[in-house]
C-alpha cells in the first residue's frame, strides 16, 4: 500500500523539530484526514470495511495481514483471507438473528479466531465488548449485565465463568474451539463456519454508530462501559501515520490483549486502517520469548508497555545475544509512566528511544506523544497530537500557567473521543464539568516548550502493570469474604509494575490474623475477580479510617504506607 506521508499529511510529514510541530499545529484540519477514507465520498462506514476488505478491493488482497502465533499454534491469514473468514461469521451471526447496535462480548484468549470473530461483529453492524481472558465470574457478570450483551463468544474452557442463569438478556452463547462433550443450548463456531457462506452485505453506517465497548475503572463504583463509535477511525488512522509512523513494508507488533483498549485501537484497528502486516503473540510474557518473536518476524515497529520493558531490562542485557533485534525502527510506550532510566536503557541496549504516548480508555486514541524525528525528554509524554488541544486546569476549570501541577484537560471535539458510558450519564457528564473540556483524572504539568509531564492520578485508581484498577472492586470482593469486616485498598509504589495492590483489612471477631488467611483471601480475589485484581500485600489492622460517613479514607491508609503527613483529619470517625 503507497502510502505517501507528505501527500497526506503535507503539513506534518516531517515533525522532526519544534519549528515544525507548531506549523503542523496551526496548519492542521480534520479533513485532510477524513479524505483518506472511503465513506468521505460515500456517507457511509464500517470500521470492519476499512481495515480488512478495503484492502481487498484496492489490490492488497494476498498481503498478509496477521502473523498469528502462541506456544502450540502458528498461522498467517492474507486481508482476503480475513475478509471471507469475516463474512462468514458476520453470516452466523445473523443467522441467529444479530444485527445493527447489539452488543456482542468476546470472552477469550488470543487467537486468530478472535479477531474473526470481532471482524465479523463489526460487518454486521453490531458492537463488540472484547472481555480479558483472566476475568472471573463476578467480573464477567457484572459486564455482561450492565452492557445487556445478548450474545458472547467463548472457548469451553471459559464458559465455566459465565453464569447463564443470571443472564436474561444473554440469549446465544458461541464456543470456539474444541469440546470435550456436545453442550447443549451453545452453537459451536467451527460447525456453523464451515456451512458459512463467504459473501456477505455489510451493513453500512453513520460516523457516530456504536463500534466498540471497553469497560475501566474508576475510584468509586463499578467498573464504566466506555462506549465508542466509527468515529474513532479518524483519530487511529492518524495517530497510526504519525506517531507509530507506519509504513506499507513495516512488520507491527503491539503487545496489548485485546481485552484492553490498546489491543483493539492499536492491536487491530490502527496497523489494519493503515494496511500493515499485524504480528499478534499469544501466551505468557517471557523475555526470551519477546525477544525471539522480535527477530523471527523481523517486527520494525513495536508498542508495549513500561512493566514490560522493566522487566525486560530486569532481564539484563546478557539473553540478547541470542536475538537480533536490528529490524526494530520504532518502538513505543504507554499506559504507565515510563521511567526516564528506562528510555536511556533502551537507547543503549535496543538502540532506539522508546517514544511514550499518552492516552486513556476513554479518549479513544493517542493524545500527547513522542514523535519520531522529535526530541524525547525522558520523563516526558510528549506533545499533543496536531489537531489536539491539551492544557492544565485548576479545580475551578481556570487554566495553569506552565510548570503549575494541575488536572490534565483536553478540550472536547477530537473525533476518537468517547461518545457515552454506557447507562450512565451521569458519570459521563462528570468528566466534562468544566464546559468545552475533558477532565482526564490525571495530574500533570506543562514546560515551557509544551512538553506535558504526568504526576499521578488525581482520584485513588490504581495503575498496576498499566492496567487499570478500581480500589472499590477490590473492595467490594474482600468484603464478601466471610473473615473480613472492612477493607481500604490503595496501590503502592513498585519498581516493575509502578503500583502493586494492597489491601488493609480489618477482621470479623473470631478469625486470627494468620499468613495462611493472607493466602486464602488473595485467592479469594483471585478467583472472584481476577488475577490482576488481587492484592499482593495484605496488612491487618485492628480498626481502618473512616469519615464520620463509614468511607474508608484511602489517604490515609496511603499516608500511612508512604510514611506522609495524614493531612486534614476532621472529617475522621473517632
Ligand atoms: C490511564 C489510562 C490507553 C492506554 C492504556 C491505558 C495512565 C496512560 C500513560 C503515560 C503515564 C499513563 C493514566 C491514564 N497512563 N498512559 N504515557 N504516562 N500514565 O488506558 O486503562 O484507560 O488507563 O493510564 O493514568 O489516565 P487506561
């Protein structure tokens, strides 16, 4: 695929230093992108069409598409491939009756039949609600219920977890892969596959039709359906030229689950708008086996994660003798601060800056990054994307001059945004109550030379490994542990992951504050909730601190953790 950056973008091909970044700032329209599109001329869209059968009709049909591999499977699909295999699960589905705005979840691990399976939501017009393989009962619940799913794909070694019974709207369950025995009330994905017929009429859409949901934490509450629409392809599709740079013979690799906003925004959507050859590893981390993926596929642009690269460089230096990593042009971060001694590793190992890149669930897409040819601080997220105006925020919605530490703000209307959260209006709103702005729940601050600098979050969510972790939820759990009278979760400060879970707790009398209780309650969360979710350090305490109105105060616990002032106590109980 031609894909010529300065035609494109004539402004903002080369923003290789400020003079430039700011001309491509003031030169900047969203319509210069939208042309890149087919539904510019049309009205009409599919993200599904873009990505994968777009490719098809403009001549890329045998381009391979996707490197699939794990530990027991390899396997290559062309866009072609991909196309027919859509189609034909966008056929199953409608076979059973699905179509335009349903919410269909995928409950599994990665496989290409993931990605089918998505591909083929999407063709039919109907919205898909990818669900981390690692949730457990409670969690998968609790999504399935607020998103009202009336369909999921899932393997038979997850459907354990799928409580049916507590699922009215759930009305049609497809198994992937194997089964041991013949279940009743699920339709079996290969079965239907193989009577599927390849050709299909993909139902064509507005811009603000549903595309995606992805749910994520906050401090108080459940966990958020952020819900995005097609939209969002215009922002992918950028950010995918200009901050990942792709180019038509680059090798992809993000190493993001799907069940997490970066696996589908740029795991799937952004390399496919832009026609690249997408590498997708199943299986565990190990470093030997990101390295030797690195080489085997020659990967020339790849995106992780800042606990990621801790531990490779926790890996050391020595295992990467037996890799060659020279194929790598590119490589970048995001979901957690990323740590300037890491950037300046990487730069002497890799020998390539890591480009950090930040952004949220709910922005949809990057927003403030580190572009190639620009020069990196360490410790630094970047600049906003042309076309995104970013600033910092006093609680009262007045803006901060720079190096003044504040809420991090984005002002509305960059076409990725989130369109709602699903059923609830009322914490959508909350993010946009300083009118024309976004209220992210970060802290940052700005330098003189527009470089944004994060300092926290703002609320009490936990960022662990880069995922997102609602206190609350993990509360919640414990709670319903029969030891446990009350309990106060906070994240503390970790090298690898950035912040590890902790949990106070206070027991019910009668139960013996004992290690192998310790035990039993993580995986007590563990099982319940999920893996990631769960404490690694519990401490028992006698009495937690509470406000007058029973809220466990996370401040506190924290200051004591930290060894901090407590701050102002008057709201405290007893
Ligand atoms: C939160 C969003 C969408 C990317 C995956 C995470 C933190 C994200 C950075 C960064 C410091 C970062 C923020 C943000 N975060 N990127 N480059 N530097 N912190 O998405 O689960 O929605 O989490 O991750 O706190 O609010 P998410």
């Amino acid at each position: 695929m031609e894909i010529n950056h300065s035609e494109i973008f004539p402004s903002i091909c080369s923003v290789s230093n400020m003079g430039d970044y700011e001309q491509a700032c003031e030169h900047f329209n969203w319509e210069d992108i939208e042309r890149h599109f087919t539904w510019y001329e049309t009205g009409k869209c599919n993200m599904a069409y873009e990505v994968i059968d777009r490719h098809v009709t403009e001549g890329r049909g045998e381009k391979v598409a996707l490197l699939y591999s794990d530990p027991l499977r390899e396997e290559t699909f062309t866009f072609r491939q991909l196309r027919d295999r859509s189609n034909q699960f966008g056929n199953v589905l409608r076979k059973y009756g699905l179509s335009k705005g349903d919410r269909v979840f995928i409950f599994m691990p990665r496989s290409p039949e993931l990605y089918i399976c998505l591909l083929g939501i999407l063709k039919i017009g109907a919205v898909v609600g990818p669900l981390f393989e690692a949730f457990m009962e409670t969690a998968v619940k609790e999504r399935l219920i607020d998103s009202g799913a009336v369909a999921l794909i899932t393997t038979s070694s997850l459907l354990g977890r799928v409580t049916r019974s507590e699922l009215p709207d759930l009305k049609h369950v497809f198994l992937v892969g194997d089964t041991v025995e013949q279940q009743d009330s699920v339709i079996h994905y290969h079965d239907e596959m193989a009577s599927a017929s390849s050709d299909l009429e993909l139902e064509w859409l507005d811009r603000d039709d549903g595309l995606i949901m992805h749910y994520t934490s906050g401090s108080t509450g459940k966990p958020k359906g952020v819900y995005h629409v097609q939209n969002a392809m215009i922002q992918q599709y950028y950010s995918a030229q200009i901050v990942l740079d792709l180019r038509e013979d680059d090798i992809y690799w993000c190493t993001a689950d799907p069940g997490w906003v970066t696996g589908t925004a740029y795991g799937i959507f952004a390399p496919w708008l832009s026609g690249v050859t997408n590498v997708v590893r199943g299986g565990r981390f190990s470093p030997q086996d990101w390295y030797a993926t690195i080489d085997k596929y020659k990967v020339t642009v790849w995106y992780s994660a800042p606990t990621a690269y801790r531990m490779l460089m926790g890996a050391g230096e020595e295992i990467l003798t037996n890799y060659k990593l020279s194929s790598l042009r590119h490589v970048l971060s995001v979901g957690e601060p990323l740590n300037p001694e890491v950037v300046r590793w990487g730069y002497k190992v890799y020998g390539q800056r890591i480009h950090d890149t930040w952004w949220m669930t709910e922005t949809g897409a990057q927003m403030i990054c580190n572009y190639p040819g620009m020069p990196i601080k360490p410790g630094s997220m970047g600049r906003p994307l042309p076309g995104i105006e970013a600033t910092i925020k006093d609680d009262k919605g007045n803006t901060l001059p720079p190096y003044t530490m504040g809420n991090l703000a984005i002002k509305v209307g960059w076409p990725a945004m989130m369109n709602r959260i699903w059923n609830n209006k009322a914490k959508y709103e909350e993010y946009f109550r300083v009118p024309g702005w976004y209220i992210s729940g970060d802290s940052a601050y700005m330098d003189d030379e527009g470089y944004f600098w994060f300092q926290g979050r703002v609320d009490d969510v936990i960022n662990s490994s880069g995922e997102r972790i609602g206190p609350f939820e993990v509360e919640s759990k414990l709670l319903e542990h029969p030891a446990i009278l009350e309990a106060g979760v906070i994240g503390k400060p970790d090298v690898i992951r950035g912040e590890i879970i902790k949990a106070f707790i206070s027991l019910r009398e009668g139960y013996e504050a004992t290690p192998e209780l310790k035990e039993e309650i993580v995986r007590f969360v563990k099982e319940g909730l999920s893996a990631h979710a769960a404490p690694r350090e519990i401490e028992f305490k006698e009495k937690l601190p509470k406000t007058r109105s029973g809220k466990i105060m996370r401040r506190v616990l924290k200051a004591w953790e930290l060894d901090l002032p407590t701050g102002d106590l008057s709201t405290i109980d007893d």
